[in-house]
C-alpha cells in the first residue's frame, strides 16, 4: 500500500494526566506514539497511530502481554509488514475468495495493481486493506479520573486507490480506552454513502503469558458451533457444533478456526481466555462481534482471539443465501462496538 503520510492534529509529546491515568504522545524508537497509563493497576498501553493505529504493547506490571518481535522503529521501517500486537482488519477481516465481492447484488472485482490490496494466485484476498495504513488521524489524547484514551479517524472515502477496491464512501474512528487496568478498543462505522454497506471487519489481536510456556497453558472458547472451512481456509457457510472442553491445552493443540454462536453473559457479552501459571488474558466480545477466530499455529508461543463481525468470506457468503447474518450499516447509519482486554496474574 502506498503510505499518504501519517497526519497528527495535535502537537507532538502532548499529556494529559488525571488521578491515576496519563495520555502522551511521545516517540519510540524515533516512532510517534501514544502511551495510555493506569498507574494505580499498572497497565501501560502503547499505540502506533502511522502504522494501522495498532496497539503493539500492552504491559502489565512490565509485561508485555501482546507478541510483537521488534522494536517499533525497526518494524516501521520495514514497512509496518507482518501481523502482531493488534491489528485492524478492514473493510475486511480474514479471507475474501474469487478475487472480488458482491454487495447490494453487484460484483465489484479487485485491482490490485493499485497496491491497497494483495491477491494471491488462488484470487484470495486476505486480512483487508488497512493493516499498516499510515492514514489515521489523531484526534484526541486525554485523560481523566476514570480512564485514559486516544482516538484516531481515517476517512476511507478521501483516497481513490481504497475507494477503487471498496467502493462505499465511509469513515472509521477508533478508541483504545484504559480503565481499571481493562483496555477498551471500540470502533465506529459511519456511512456517508448512498447504498447500505456490508460489515465485514476484525481484530487479529496476538497474546501470550509472559512467563508460561505454550505446553502449560490452555484456551478457553465458549462457542457452540464451528466454522466449517474448504482446503483454503475460507468457510463454506456450514456450521457444525462445537465439541471442544472447556479447557482446550496447548501443549499439542494448534489452532486456525473460526468459532459462532458464543456463549455470552446477560449484557450480550462473550469471554474468551488463555490462561496458565496463575496467569490469565481475556477478550471480551460486544454483541456486534459475532464470530471469534481462534489462530495457535505451532511451534509459537502466541495465540490470537480475533473478534470479527462475519465470518470468513461472510459477504460472498450471504450473497449466495449461505449466511444470513451478515451485518449492513445503511446510509448516513453508523455501526460500533467494542472488545475487551484483561490480563490477571502477572
């Protein structure tokens, strides 16, 4: 993807702190950034705003519990490429087949001569067009005596090279929010368009306990069905129950599914958890996320619950009758939600 330059609305190395909680912009590794602290829990969230506006640390007592291999410098440099700490996936999450997609009962092909998105050989698309954008805005750094928070916005209808391979006129604005040692990530769809657009966006957020190995932890995934995939790792649309326990060890179980129907508490809320050691991370899913992809390959120490809106290839999929959840935001319509990170035991 061509980088249109990351733009601040604010100064740089602004703060602002209240009580326990403190909002900076500063640099790391010569990298701009925003730094969100909860003191009294002591929680520090760390966000690059020019590459995704992605949260790559999350540290706890001084542990990061996101898996991000490179110093932030090193990995801007390279062109923000590969996948760690918390990415966003937009306006698609995961795989998108044929090399195109339909929407209000039309086809639109792919270009990826314009460089917003990649397909490969099999005419998969996969994981969207904004993982390493460089077009989110700052346009809040504050604290007060509850949380401290940044939110950010790209205006997705401004670039040509995005519009071409996505044509629905909206905008994005998200919120990492730190409150009682609990990070908030929530986002807003706004369509500004005149057809009602399809949501299909994830988070590929990567975790890990800092000090238990992979063979002594295990995940917990309240799902009750599972995604059935073909040999490409796109769905189908067939669901099947899911027979995992309630405890799912890690030390020979690799994972790379999609999970539906969640098991969700009284306000609509579902818990996903990896724990070990006296060590616990959870993520918490708002209702609008409605399918959890679970991602554990082997030989790695990390596992990923990613909240998604659809499922793989959900809007292909609901074009030929084969999923009727696919979520729209209508015109002049805004979508939001939120998930949830919190890490016990550290």
């Amino acid at each position: 993807m061509r980088h249109l330059g990351f733009t601040s609305l604010l100064l740089p190395f602004l703060a602002n702190a209240a009580g326990n909680y403190t909002a900076i912009q500063t640099t790391d590794h010569g990298v701009e950034v925003v730094r969100l602290t909860d003191a009294a829990r002591g929680v520090e969230v760390s966000i690059v705003p020019s590459v995704g506006n992605r949260a790559y640390e999350m540290k706890v007592h001084g542990k990061n519990i996101l898996y991000f291999p490179s110093d932030v410098g090193a990995f801007k440099s390279g062109g923000g490429r590969g996948l760690n700490g918390i990415p966003f996936l937009g306006p698609w999450a995961n795989r998108m087949a044929g090399g195109s997609f339909w929407a209000n009962g039309k086809k639109y092909g792919f270009n990826s001569d314009l460089g917003t998105v990649r397909v490969a050989q099999n005419g998969i698309a996969i994981h969207g067009m904004l993982t390493n954008s460089a077009l989110w805005q700052v346009t809040e750094v504050a604290a007060d005596s509850q949380s401290a928070h940044v939110t950010s916005k790209l205006e997705f209808w401004k670039y040509p090279e995005l519009m071409a391979n996505w044509p629905f006129a909206h905008e994005y604005e998200m919120t990492y929010r730190l409150s009682d040692g609990v990070l908030e990530v929530s986002t807003v769809i706004t369509n500004l368009g005149s057809e009602a657009m399809p949501v299909s966006i994830g988070f590929h957020p990567y975790f890990n306990l800092p000090d238990v190995p992979r063979a002594e932890a295990s995940a917990h995934i309240p799902a009750r069905k599972h995604v059935e995939v073909d040999a490409q790792l796109v769905a189908t649309g067939e669901l099947k129950p899911n027979d995992l326990p309630d405890a799912v060890s890690l030390k020979d179980h690799t994972f790379d599914d999609g999970f539906t129907d969640l098991v969700r508490d009284s306000s609509g809320r579902a818990t996903l958890r990896v724990e070990g050691g006296g060590e616990q991370i959870q993520v918490i899913y708002g209702p609008k996320y409605t399918v959890a992809v679970v991602y554990a390959p082997p030989n790695q120490n990390y596992i990923c619950f990613e909240p998604m809106a659809a499922i793989t290839n959900g809007v292909n999929l609901a074009h030929e009758g084969k999923y009727p959840d696919l979520q729209m935001v209508a015109p002049g319509a805004k979508w939001r939600e939120s998930f949830w990170v919190r890490a016990t035991g550290m």
